[in-house]
C-alpha cells in the first residue's frame, strides 16, 4: 500500500473513530442510565461469561478455584504453539491431535460444562 492510500485510510478512520465517540457521548447525555432501585443483595452474581469461575469459587477455596486453575489454563493455552511438536497448520483434519492438543480441548469443554451446569442453577 502506498504512503497517500495509507495516510488518507488512517484519516478516514480517524474521523469515523472520532465521529462514533461522539455519537456515543451525545447518547449518554440525553439518556442516562436509570438509578438503579433495588439494593445489594446477599448473594453476589457474576455476569453469565463468568459463571464457570463462580462454580470453581463455590467448590474451591478462593486461591485454587479463583487464582492457579484459571491462570494454568490460560497458560496452557498460550503456550500451546510453542508445545507441539508437528509443522504446519495448527488445525488439520488429515493429523491425529497431541495429548496436548486433547488437553486444551478437555479444559475448554470444562469450562464451557461449568457455564452450563452455573446458567442451570
């Protein structure tokens, strides 16, 4: 891409970004949010994205369920790239996946099982 198509895209952009902001600063002041009318309650709930971590907090001490499960799965799968072994695409359908791979996908369908089972309760 030359200089000029780039400079005037980034502009372009620029504009729309700045555009959009604005729109969205004139919503927020012709309709605020609503106060909110019911107090706290005793029990607190997490939005539904979170609801596997609040499982694991329910059956887990705090540091376990809310701190080392989460960050090692995190891990596992940022590091995933650099653990296998085999060149190429990291999905192919033509290849057996690694133990590893298997790992990833088990801690995956845990963590969407938590959700689930959390949504369900």
């Amino acid at each position: 891409m030359s200089e000029s198509t780039r400079g005037n895209l980034i502009k372009k952009e620029g504009l729309a970004s700045l555009c959009a902001l604005a729109l969205l600063g004139l919503a927020a002041v012709f309709y605020p949010l609503a106060p909110v009318a019911v107090g706290p309650s005793e029990h607190a709930q997490a939005p539904w994205i979170f609801i596997g971590l609040q499982e694991l907090l329910r059956w887990l001490p705090v540091s376990v369920g809310g701190l080392l499960l989460p960050a090692l799965g995190l891990a596992l799968l940022a590091a995933l790239p650099w653990l296998t072994k085999r060149p190429g695409p990291a999905l192919s359908a033509y290849t057996r996946p690694s133990p590893l791979d298997l790992a990833a996908w088990a801690v995956l369908l845990a963590w969407a099982g938590l959700t689930w089972w959390g949504l369900g309760s």
